[in-house]
C-alpha cells in the first residue's frame, strides 16, 4: 500500500501534463517523453510495479525520442485535442463559500462554446441548482453522501517521507505551468493558483507531523524508510522479509490487473453491443422511412386523382409526419398542394 502511495504522487502529475499538453506521451514516474511502445505498456499493465515498466527498459541513453501524441487526442476523435478549455476544482465546487463560483465557471466554459451554449439554462438559476445538488443533496449521489465517506481518511496521516514527495511533485507543476511558457493561458494561471493552495495544505501537515501535533501509527501511510527505521526499533516483533514482501506485492498485483482486463473487456462488449443496437436501429429506420415516403407519394397519388380530398390529405400526412419524429426519422415531405 505504501509503495503504491508513492507511485501515485507521480501518476497526480503525469495526468495533469497529460491534458494540459493536449495528450502528449510521457513516463509516469520520469515525466520524460516516451515510445508509443512504452506508453501502451503503461497503460495496459497499470497495476505493474515501476521496476517492471522503467523508463530504462525501453529507452536507451543514446535514443532520441520525438514528440508523440495520443492518437485519440491527435486524430480528431476529441473535437479540438484534448487540452482543456477550463480547470475547475471538485473540492472548491463542493465548498458552501467557493461552490456558486466554480458552478458559474462551468456554465461559463459550456456558454462560450457554440456547440453547447444554446442549451444553458438563465445564469439566475446557476446558483439554485448548486445549492439543490450541493447543500440539500438532492439529485444524483455525491462522493460527500456515500456511506462512511467521511470517515474514510479520518485518522490517517502520511509520513514525512511522503509529504516531502507530494510537496516536490506539486512544485514541479507549479514551476512548469508557472513559467513563460505557459503563464499566458488562463488555465495554466488556473491551475497553479490550486496546485499552490494544495501544496499549502501539504506544508501545514508536514509542520503537524514535525511539531509532533500529529502523531503516527503503524496504520498511517509511512512510506519504505519510515516503517524500515520502525522495524529497526523493534527487532522482537515478526517482521516481513523481502522475498515475502514481493510476493505479497506480486500477488495483489495479479488480482488488479486481472479486475482492470475485466473491466476493459466488459466495455468493449458493451460498445459492441451498443453499435450493433444502432446497426439494428439505422436498418429498421430505413424501412420505415421507405415506407412512409411510400405512403406519402400514394397520398399524393390520391389527391392529384381526385380519389382524395386535400383535407383527408392533410390529416394523413400530419399522422405520418408524427410518427416519424416519434421513430426519429427524417424524410422530404410531400406536397399536398396543386
């Protein structure tokens, strides 16, 4: 568990270049660039320890890697790429004081984009849906609502060793999105004014755990050093040794990589499944839209013979129509008129 805390001090980073540099491919746990071998490594085989995906084992010191993209970001499968348009905090959108601010960004960002402008709601009602969804809870189920959320990290502090890794990587991000390079873009600025009040808050409980204001137990995040000097403290107690440790870490290794396949399996049937659906449906579409431009014409038909007249024609092509916009298909509609 510990081991993996660290990692993910550096998968927090590496997502975050991810989108800012609009799907460019780097190492999680070197942020260099990398192959596209290396990157579908990373992806695939998550759950792997870092010794088993090291930057080293594909990359020589003597390799030149160029600049690679996602291709879901690079080839139009994201309208625009994927660097984000906005950066919005989740903790200050759950926040009684910053909440309505945050909400106003969101609708903001959804305004300015004339695919969804048009469907936001009168900026008068923003802050009424917040406080309905926020402080009353109502509509869907929020992570603040779930059962024994909060007291889920209650009592659980990290170790210096820790804090000291969190503390480098968010000032790595703030330097990077800081700089000239990025400091023009109003979601880099964004993003460092949260990453510095992050880090602030990393800071005080660094201080806590210094000071002694916090104390750590044997079930807090400690980090390899911190349980090592532990150990060494207390050599009378049944420790476990490093082949055991690794095969501890193999074996939970195994069981989540073995959950994320499943689950990868498990959404690609299920877009097999949607796609076959919309073949299905696209295929009953024609042949309705075949038969009623048939009924249609046979209106006509009758009309222009005098079989029919105009107001009976009238009252069946307004059933037909009715019924397509119920099939959600569209046709060119004949003229009842002479």
């Amino acid at each position: 568990r510990d081991a993996r805390v660290m990692d993910e001090v550096r998968w927090y980073g590496w997502y975050i270049d991810y989108w800012m540099e609009g799907g460019l491919l780097r190492d999680i746990f070197t942020h260099k660039l990398v192959t596209k071998e290396h990157w579908d490594d990373l992806m695939l085989k998550f759950a792997y320890p870092r010794d088993q995906l090291g930057y080293d084992m594909y990359v020589s010191n003597t390799t030149k890697i160029s600049p690679t993209y996602d291709p879901h970001c690079a080839q139009g499968e994201i309208t625009n790429g994927c660097e984000p348009v906005a950066i919005i905090s989740a903790d200050k959108l759950r926040d009684y004081t910053e909440g309505p601010a945050e909400t106003s960004a969101i609708a903001e960002a959804l305004m300015n984009d004339v695919r969804t402008g048009q469907y936001v709601i009168a900026q008068e009602a923003w802050d009424c849906i917040w406080k309905e969804l926020i402080q009353h809870k109502k509509g869907p189920i929020t992570i603040d609502v779930r059962p024994g959320y909060g007291n889920l990290y209650e009592g659980y502090n990290f170790s210096v060793e820790m804090l000291l890794e969190m503390i480098d990587e968010l000032n790595r991000l703030i330097t990077k999105y800081g700089g000239a390079e990025w400091n023009t873009k109003q979601t880099a600025n964004r993003l460092v004014e949260i990453l510095v009040e992050h880090r602030d808050l990393v800071e005080t409980e660094l201080e806590e755990i210094n000071t002694g204001a916090r104390k750590l137990t044997k079930r807090d995040f400690l980090g390899p050093r911190e349980r090592a000097k532990r150990r060494k403290l207390k050599p009378q107690e049944k420790t476990v040794s490093e082949s055991e440790r690794k095969d501890h870490l193999r074996y939970f290794t195994v069981i989540e990589q073995k959950l994320a396949e499943d689950k990868r399996s498990e959404m690609k049937q299920l877009a097999r499944m949607r796609e076959e659906e919309a073949k299905s449906n696209n295929a009953v579409n024609g042949d309705l839209l075949k038969a009623l431009s048939s009924a249609l014409a046979q209106i006509r038909t009758l009309q222009a013979s005098g079989a029919m007249d105009q107001e009976t024609a009238l009252r069946l092509v307004k059933r037909i129509r009715t019924v397509a916009m119920e099939a959600k298909v569209g046709f060119v509609e004949v003229s009842t008129k002479d």
